[in-house]
C-alpha cells in the first residue's frame, strides 16, 4: 500500500493517501488508467477511483447543502465558522485513532480510555483552581502521564485478546466510562464549582471552563476574514500534530511500529517484538486521545463527565474512515479529509435541513453516516 | 534395467491413434477380466503451475493386488501427481492438467475429491484427516453413515433418518480388525496415540467398500519403526485382497520389502519403472537424485576448501522445535569463507537448521560466532553479531509485501544496526534518510538485476525471482559476516536462479562464510565446498560435492550405512 512517491514510510504514503481510498490494497494506477482517449466516463471514473465513492458522495452531499444555505439565504459565514470550529475541536481525537492502525491494533474503539485521562486533567487542574494557558498545560501534562501507564495495560490486554481488538475495545471503552462514572461521584474534588451544590460530593456532569481556559486555544492568534471567524490556535495545534505524527512514522520507531504490523513474521526475523509495537501502539493512541479531549473541552468551553465519552470514538472513527482509511491502513491525510468532510456536513446539516424539511433530521442523518460509514468500511474486504 | 511401463489398455479396449497424439479409447461390449489388467491407468499426466512444468508427461500403471512404488526427490511431482489422481481442487484453480486417468479402461476426471472416492479410490493422508472430537467409528463412517428410517426422517426427508449405529460399530469393527488394530471402536479420535491414527485412516479407506485404489502418501513418516513394520503388513494384506495401492515413501527400505514394482520420479518425469527384484537402493537413489548438469564453479573450492581455515560458526548439540521440521541434536562448522550446503528431505529437518541458529523457533544446544557464544531464541543478537538470513517462506517471513522495494530492503539494516537515519539526539526517533535509502535501494537493484518499475514499487508485485532478489538484497544491506540462505531458488525462474547463485558466489568471494539450504542438491553441488545431509533431524552425512550420486541419494534415505 505503499505510496509512489515515499521512500521508507510505505504505507505511510501521505501524499497518496487520499488517493487510495477507493480500492486499499489495489494495484497503484492500473495501466487501464492511462489510456488515451479520455471520456467524461472514464474520467469520472479515474476521478472516483483516486478520490473513493464515499468521498465523493459526501463532497458532493455537502456541496448540495452550501448551495441549499446559499439559495435560501442563510448565514454561510456562520456555517463555515461552525465548521472551522468543530473540525479544529475534534481533529486531534480523530489522529488519534492513527498510530493504532498503523500498529496493527485496528480500530480504536477503546479511545475513550484516553479520553477519561484527559479529563482526570481537565478536572484536576480545575479542581486546583489553575487558570489560563497554566490550567491547560496542566491539564494536558496530567492527562498525558496518566495515559501512559493506561494505554500499556491497554496495550496489555489487546496483546491477550489478538484478533479481537476492536471488540475488546469497544468494551473496555464502556467499562473504562462506567468504572469512572463512580470515580467522578465519589472522587474527593471540592471546589464548590466542580461539585454538586447539594451534598458537597460528587462532580457535576458538565464543567464550565468559562474563567478558567475556556476557548484559550481557539482565540489565540483568532482572525475574523470575510465574516468567517478562525480557531488559528486550535488549527495549527491540530496540524502541527498532523505533521509532527507523519513525521513519527518516518522515523526508527515509526517504522519499526509500521513494519511489525504489516508482517509480525517479518518482524520477529528482524529482531522486533510484535507485542511491544502493539503496546507502543496502544500507548501512544491513548496519549494522544487525551490530549485530544482536552483540546476538544477548551474549545467547546465544558468539560462533560459521566457517559459523555461513551460514544465519542464512534464519530472519530466514522471521520477517519470518511477520509478514506480502512481497518488496516491509515494516513494522516485521511485523518484530515475525513474530518473535514464529517464535520462540515455535521454542522451544515442541521440548520440547512431544519429549514428544507421543516423538522430537524439532521441527528438521524450523523447516526446515519457514522454508523453506516462503520459498517462499510468493517465490510469492505482488503483486496489482495 | 528400467521396464518401459506398458501402455495401452486390458480387456478389449481399443487404441487408436488419431492425429498428433491424440488417443481415443474406444471400449468395446466385450469385457475380459484379466488378472494383470491396470485397475487404474495415468497417460501422459502434464501439469503447469504459472507456466513452470511440474509434471511433464507422467505415464503409469497400478493393477489389483499389486503395491506400486512411488518414489523421488521433494519437488520431483509425486503430491501433484496424486492432487490431480485425486480431484484436488488446487488443480482446477491452477489452470488443470492434461492427459487422461483411466479407471478399469474407463476415462475419468474428477473435479473434486468426492467424486474421486465414489469411483473408487482412496487416500490415506500424510497428515491426518480425522475429527479429533469423533469417536473412531464415527470418523470412519463419517457422511457415509448407516441410517434408518425414523419418527423424524419421514417428514423431512433423509436428512434426518437415524444413525444405525450398530451398524457403525460392527463395520468399523471389522476395518479395524483388517487393519489389525484393536483399539475399542468407540474410542474418541483425541485419546489415540499417533501411529494408531494412521490405521483409523487406513481402515477408513478400506471400509469403503468400492475402494479399488488405495494411495497411501509416507504412510510411515510419522511410525515408531515396529508401527510401519505393522503398516507394511497390513499393506501387503490389502493388496493379496485385491486392492491396487501407490505407495508414496522416502525409505528406500520399505520399497524393497513390499512394492511389486518401482516408479522414480524426477523433475516431473518418470525416470525408470523397475521391478525391485532386479534393481538396488543404491541404484534408486541414483536415479532419484540424478547426476548433477555440471559441477561448475570448481575455483570456489579450490581457493578455500583444502587449508581449512578456522571456524567462524560453531554449532554443537542443536536442537531446534520447528514444525516440521524439527533438529534433533545437529553439531556442524562452518569454517571462514566456506560454502557449506545443507541438503536433505523436506520434513527432515534441514531448514530447521538455520531458522534455530537465527532464533526464529525455540531451540536448545550451542552457537558460537567466532567464538563467541550466541544466545538462542533471540534474532536480534543473531544479527548483530553480523548473521543475516534468507527465510526459505519468502512471502512469509522474507518480506513485507505491501511495501515498498526499498523499504524491504533496509528495513533489518535501519532497524537493528541504526543505519540510513539522520542525526537525533534520541536513537528512536532518528527520520530515515530517504535519500540515502534510494541510493542504496537503486545500488542494489542494478547490482541484483532485480526487474522492477523502480525501488518505491511494491514487492507483492514482483515475480518470485526478484522478490527473492529483495531478499537477498535485504540480507546483503546487512553486510553480514555468516549469510544462511534458505532455499534460494525455490520456485524462480531460470534467469533469476542464475542470477541469485552468482550473487551467492561473490559474496563468498568477498569473504562473508555462506550456508545453503536446499532441497535442489544439484545446485548444491554446483557451488558448495561441504555438503551436510541432514535426515530424520541429524546430520546423516557431510559428502565433497563431487561424492557419488549414490552416497547422497542414501544419505537423504537416512542408510549411509550402505553407503560406505
């Protein structure tokens, strides 16, 4: 799955990513490709295959909805806001999922794993009464210690379980969100702004960070251009990721975790452990998932406890394979396409279909394409 | 010596011949049993796989009550001969086989193994082909059960009718008595002891009652010695009653106590039929292995062989736990700047040799790299003290077939020994130097010749030959002292074959000390100083590559008694 044009990543292949997305694993341009006479049907075709279908019915659902907005004069400056916003919110939870693919763990349906050490952060840090960029960077740091010795018991477990990852994520996922559901109730947090004002115990279900870091990324170095307010520091936080996890998977270790999984054979003659590949897999996912909710409840200005995180993988997962990534191979370009599309139709949705359909569908339409999009993507057979 | 196998058909079959070759049987009313009439015939069998010859043209014969033996060298065509007899379908998928099967003078083709057995053959596998949760009675007679008419069954349908499992028992009672086994009938497949196993397959066979050809594949490879002394027995029992039985087997001993007469196979054709009373194991393996086309490249074991420099790999008391092909207790040398051929039969343990030195598979005894002492079990110690290996599963250990050449290439180099990175303070985290893989990647594509699109191609598209070329390039990157490389012509084309020897040759000559496994014994004859022959997981002999044909045909027999 290698793209052309780079060298030692392989499968990284982040210039060819998207362009895979149609037929993982297939032959690299069939020669059937090249032939001369280009018909708009071929061309449609050449164009489906370097894009993917599902990319281009959903580009093409989405641009369907501008044009709507447009027509029924709505407030596109303000959809394209919403947008900018929400992809910069959830981006870093869907790069997440990124090195457990590339580590042969599949799916990372157990994200919510990092997401509760995410908000231990959040919560810790508010709990201390820390403000401004001290209370975030807390927060993060926090989060990312206690993801370490988490996703290596993850790791641990999905070592046990091979072949079954994704199940088993999912449901250590829900025990992990259940078990801390009790923790936030009975966790000894006092600050009277966290806690239930009757009793004196016990977390509230939403945190407001309104005083505390709330939208601190977001605003930083904002800029409003043609009536489209930017989330500059959450954007460049995200891409900076986006670069800093392609370039990982150019290095010794990136490799070595890409290589493991493409032959765990292979791997084992070279000298490199399946199982601790898995681990750093797992390991570094969670990480990242943390760091994730925590940028994601600085730009949604809450921080939600209890079973908040339950489904919050389902949608990230559903973003990446979007971007055209399978259950065996992933890129940082997918991550970003798939986020875009996702949530743009995610936020246009609503307000463009309320004013059509005089009813809101737009719920039924996320569950819809995020589930079906799941399903597709856990159907679709790696051809060889 | 060699009896030409006669062709042609028994009782009143006419042949005719009709334009090129082209042979039409025309069975006439009349019917005249004889008793040497060939119960089942093979004419020129011809069978490709990806247009490489396997099978060229393999004619025989099997008559009631005769044992015919079926031997010749791993790859020689004796498994495709037998998947084709028996309707596998991995020879449809790969295209069919031309000739004809006749069956009593009938023409046959059998698209799976079903209908094979329903005319009449059977098939006593090397591995076992019985449900270990089945009781023996019930794995005998399985989809063939005895039924009754039940409560059930007529409303619907046969489906449902009843076991008669009296029946079962009393049927499966007397296969196993034929076989002369007396183990209880209904006693759970899972509890038996292994050389039992091989009697419940066989009285499987010999309860079908239309069984008229029985092949039995190295029934006897898996035997405690007085076990396939039982197995011959009951062999030569079943053949007085009337069966026609191939008997395929390594041991050259068993073919002159039981087989009426003798087939060798080689390269895919049939090298001589003989009748055992008139030929020697001496002479079958002759035959078997063949004489070497030439014994090139003689100045190699000129200019390092006779001073005998010292070891740069000891090996004592090896052991090594690898399916299949299991070491048991291998003490051998590798001497500086030496060659030294590992041959043998597959399943013998040859290329468990090298997969134990480089810890692939759980092993016990001694390594010693220029004296130094290697741990086992640990392939990243094995290369850094400077070994590299070839797997013999290219696809499965040799490669990573999703990626790039390149990658493939340095992959072992960048992880293990830290080279192609860019400088970084943290080793782990050191970016691979893209363009420094290229250079090296191309380098070694033109040096391997390896025929590609460029080094960003990706191997799973590659012929065998250059994927083996990756292969080889990966280990080269390596810059090893001690090269072992398994099977490294295996399933490869002319050219390439060429190719890859000649790259071995000059990595010799450039001092790295070489092992070669390899089921092709003439290829390792041709380049090679020593030859060890490794039988049921020893060093049955280690011969000069110029030994007589004989010693090595023996050796592999595991009877180098004879030989000297």
């Amino acid at each position: 799955m290698s793209g052309p044009a780079d060298p030692v990543t392989g499968g990284a292949g982040e210039d060819a990513g998207g362009a895979r997305g149609g037929a993982p694993g297939g032959p690299p341009a069939p020669p059937a490709d090249a032939s001369p006479p280009p018909g708009p049907v071929s061309r449609v075709r050449a164009l489906a295959r370097a894009a993917g279908v599902p990319r281009l019915v959903i580009g093409f659902f989405l641009i369907v909805l501008f044009a709507i907005a447009v027509a029924t004069r709505m407030d596109v400056p303000g959809l394209l806001t919403d947008s900018l916003a929400r992809i910069a919110r959830n981006g870093l939870l869907v790069l997440a999922l990124l090195p457990a693919i590339r580590g042969g763990l599949g799916l990372n349906f157990g994200l919510p794993l990092g997401i509760v050490c995410g908000l231990t952060g959040c919560v810790v840090s508010l709990n201390a009464g820390m403000k401004g960029w001290a209370g975030l960077g807390a927060a993060a740091l926090i989060g990312l210690l206690l993801s370490i010795p988490v996703g290596w018991g993850y790791g641990a477990i999905l070592n046990r379980t091979r072949g079954q990852e994704m199940m088993v994520g999912t449901y250590l996922g829900f025990a992990a969100v259940s078990g801390m559901s009790i923790f936030w109730l009975l966790a000894p947090f006092h600050n009277p702004q966290l806690v239930w004002a009757l009793g004196g115990i016990g977390l509230r279900t939403t945190l407001s960070l309104s005083g505390a870091y709330d939208k601190l990324l977001d605003r930083f170095l904002a800029f409003e251009i043609a009536g489209i307010s930017v989330p500059t520091g959450t954007l460049l936080l995200f891409a900076g990721f986006c670069a800093l996890t392609a370039l990982f998977f150019r290095t010794r270790w990136g490799i070595t975790i890409a290589a493991a999984r493409a032959n765990p054979r292979f791997a084992r003659a070279a000298g490199i452990s399946y199982t601790a590949t898995r681990t750093q897999a797992a390991i570094l996912s969670t990480a990242l998932g943390a760091l994730g909710i925590v940028v994601f409840a600085q730009s949604y200005g809450f921080v939600q406890l209890y079973t908040a995180p339950l489904y919050m993988a389902f949608p990230a997962v559903a973003c990446l394979l979007i971007g055209g990534a399978t259950v065996s191979n992933a890129t940082v370009l997918h991550v970003i396409v798939g986020t875009v599309l996702f949530q743009s139709i995610l936020t246009v949705a609503l307000p463009v279909t309320s004013q059509v359909v005089q009813g809101d569908i737009s719920e039924t339409a996320r569950l819809v394409i995020q589930n079906g999009m799941i399903l597709y993507a856990l159907t679709r057979r790696e051809k060889r | 010596m060699a009896a030409a196998t006669p062709i042609g058909c028994g009782r009143g079959a006419a042949v005719s011949c009709i334009g090129a070759g082209v042979r039409i049987v025309t069975c006439t009313s009349v019917y005249h049993p004889r008793v040497t009439a060939p119960v089942l015939e093979l004419r020129a069998i011809a069978k490709r796989y990806e247009g490489n010859p396997v099978l060229k043209g393999v004619s025989l014969t099997a008559a009631a009550g005769e044992i015919h033996a079926l031997v010749g060298e791993n790859g020689a065509g004796k498994s495709t001969l037998m998947n084709i007899l028996f309707g596998m379908p991995v020879i449809r998928e790969t295209g069919g086989y031309e000739g004809e099967i006749l069956l009593d003078g009938k023409p046959a083709r059998f698209d799976s193994p079903q209908q094979a057995m329903a005319a009449g053959l059977g098939m006593v596998h090397q591995e076992f082909m019985l449900l270990p949760g089945f009781a023996v009675a019930e794995n005998i007679k399985l989809n063939r059960e005895p039924t009754r008419r039940g409560l059930l069954s007529r409303v619907a349908g046969r489906k449902l009718e009843t076991l008669d499992r009296a029946r079962m028992g009393a049927d499966t009672r007397a296969a196993l008595d034929r076989v002369g086994l007396s183990i209880d009938e209904w006693a759970l497949v899972a509890g038996l002891p292994v050389g039992h196993l091989q009697f419940v397959e066989i009285a499987r066979e010999v309860d079908r009652s239309r069984a008229r050809v029985v092949i039995f594949d190295e029934p006897t490879a898996v035997l405690t010695e007085s076990e396939a002394r039982e197995m011959l027995r009951v062999m030569r029992d079943l053949a007085r009653g009337g069966l026609a039985i191939l008997f395929i087997t390594h041991r050259l001993d068993e073919i002159f106590e039981v087989a009426s007469r003798i087939t060798v196979l080689r390269d895919g054709e049939v090298v001589a039929t003989l009748d055992p009373a008139r030929t020697s194991a001496v002479h079958v393996a002759e035959l078997m292995v063949g004489r070497p086309a030439k014994v090139a490249a003689a100045h190699v074991v000129q200019t390092h062989g006779a001073d005998a420099p010292a070891p740069v790999l000891s090996v004592r008391d090896l052991a090594v736990a690898m399916p299949g092909e299991r070491v048991d207790g291998v003490t051998l040398e590798l001497r500086r700047g030496e060659i030294l051929g590992i041959g043998g039969l597959a399943g013998q343990g040859k290329t468990g040799i090298a997969n134990g030195i480089m810890g692939l598979y759980p092993a016990t005894g001694s390594v010693a790299v220029e004296g130094r002492p290697l741990p086992l079990g640990d392939p990243r110690a094995a290369i850094r003290a400077g070994l590299a290996f070839v797997s013999e599963d290219r696809r499965g250990v040799g490669l990573l077939l999703d990626e790039s050449i390149e990658l493939n290439m340095v992959l072992t180099a960048l992880e293990v020994q830290g080279r192609f990175l860019r400088k970084f303070p943290i080793s782990g985290l050191r970016l691979a130097n893209r363009k420094a893989v290229r250079a090296h990647a191309q380098a070694m594509i033109r040096r391997l010749d390896v025929r590609c699109t460029g080094p960003a191609q990706q191997v799973r598209r590659l012929s065998g030959g250059n994927q083996q070329k990756v292969c080889l390039a990966r280990a080269m990157t390596q810059e090893p002292r001690i090269l072992l490389v398994s099977e490294p012509t295996r399933g490869i084309d002319v050219g390439a074959k060429a190719r890859v020897l000649e790259v071995l040759t000059e990595l010799h000559l450039a001092g790295v000390s070489l092992i070669i496994t390899s089921s092709e014994l003439v290829e390792l004859r041709s380049i090679c100083d020593r030859i060890a022959i490794v039988h049921a997981g020893r060093i049955a002999a280690v011969l000069p590559p110029d030994a007589p044909d004989a010693a090595f045909g023996l050796a592999m027999a595991g009877e180098q008694d004879l030989a000297s």
